[in-house]
C-alpha cells in the first residue's frame, strides 16, 4: 500500500481546494456580521471539514494536523475577508473559484483514497465527500440551506472529476494529465450548470392511490 500520495500537483490542489472553501467558509461568517474568531473558526471548517472525514474513514493521518501551511491559508483567507468588504466577493466569480475548489478536492480525495488500497468506487465517493462535506458541514452550523438540498449540478460535478481519476488510474495512465483534465472536466460542468442554470430533474411522487375518472362516476350518487 502506498500512502504517499502528494505530489508537487496534488499539494498545489489541495492547498488550492483549502483556500477557496476557507473562503467561503468566512464569508459566510462575515454577512452573518460575526467576530474574527467565528470567522477563522468557520474558514477553518470548512476548508478541511471535508478532507478531515475522508482521512478519519481511509485511515490516514488527519491531513492539517501535521501540515502548518493549511491551518495558516485558512487564517490568512479569513484575514483577507476581514479586512475586505464582502461586496468584492458577490457574483459569479466565487461560484466559479469554488467550483475549481471543489473539483480539485474530488481529484485529491480519490486519488489519496486509491493510494491507501481503497476499491475504486469507494475511493470516487472519498472523492466527492472530500470536496462537499465542509460545506455542508458550514451550512448546517450556519442554519442555512444546503446547495446539495438543491436540484443544482454540484454533487455531480464532484462525482465526475472523482470518477474520472479513479478511471485514470484503473486503466494505468499517467497521473498528472488524468488529475488535470479529471479536475477541468468537472470544472467545466460546474461552470455549465453555473451559467444556464443546469440542474438534475427533481423527484415527483406519483399519487398511486388517485381514484380513476371513471371509477369515480361509478359510485357516485
């Protein structure tokens, strides 16, 4: 088993992937008019809070506990926002920063799940749980709605970039250019569904039990 999974890309995206959702994680804090600490607090959970949960089930060391650069970018991203005003973050812009966040994370997580033996549809879910469970995690602390509660392309652009890695290695091709274009790809649906509002059709109950037309003429008087 091989557990050393970072590479000089792998590092650049997981750092990559801790800042964008640091950034979102303190902004959330920020237009809740919060204090500093609530907003490092909330930078912080929410860049590792997903990769944190994949460590803890592959069995891996907790990724930020041992690394001071992750604990740092967190803290500096909330220094950022702290001293910005939160209407230079609206707009597309960070939707599409935190698409690339999540993409990239998807690619890491399942390619440091692979690294540690796991099959590879295990290792495509550690993939997406890496890149929306901080989220989530944000979102629930924070009581607001959920993007995954949505019929959205999120979730699934996760899914894909981490499928696409785990493919990747399944049929042995070279790493970097599978990381990259597994992260672009995914990238790319998220901007779609950013862009024309894309989404997956949502689920409508059939009311089985309606009486027919013409059973109801029947008996009535």
């Amino acid at each position: 088993m091989n557990t050393e999974v970072l590479t000089p890309l792998l590092d650049a995206l997981d750092i990559l992937g801790v800042a964008v959702f640091a950034l979102s994680g303190a902004l959330v804090a920020a237009k809740e008019r919060q204090t500093f600490v609530t907003m490092a607090f909330f930078a912080l959970l929410t860049g590792v809070g997903g990769g944190t949960i994949r460590d803890l089930l592959i069995g891996a060391p907790v990724f930020w506990v041992s690394d001071p650069w992750v604990s740092a970018a967190c803290l500096l991203v909330a220094m950022l926002v702290w001293f910005t005003p939160t209407r230079w973050w609206d707009g597309k812009l960070l939707d599409y920063a935190d698409g690339l966040g999540l993409t990239a994370y998807a690619v890491l997580g399942s390619a440091k799940a692979l690294s540690y033996g796991l099959p590879p549809v295990p290792a495509m879910m550690m993939g997406v749980i890496t890149g929306t469970v901080g989220g989530v995690i944000r979102d629930v602390i924070a009581g607001r709605p959920s993007i995954i509660m949505r019929p959205e392309l999120y979730v699934t652009a996760a899914a894909l970039s981490a499928s696409l890695c785990v493919a990747g290695s399944w049929f042995e091709l070279p790493r970097a250019p599978v990381w990259t274009v597994a992260t672009l790809a995914g990238l790319a649906l998220r901007s779609a569904a950013i862009h024309w509002g894309l989404g997956l059709p949502s689920y409508k109950e059939k009311d089985s039990a309606k009486v027919p037309q013409s059973t109801q003429d029947e008996i009535s008087p």
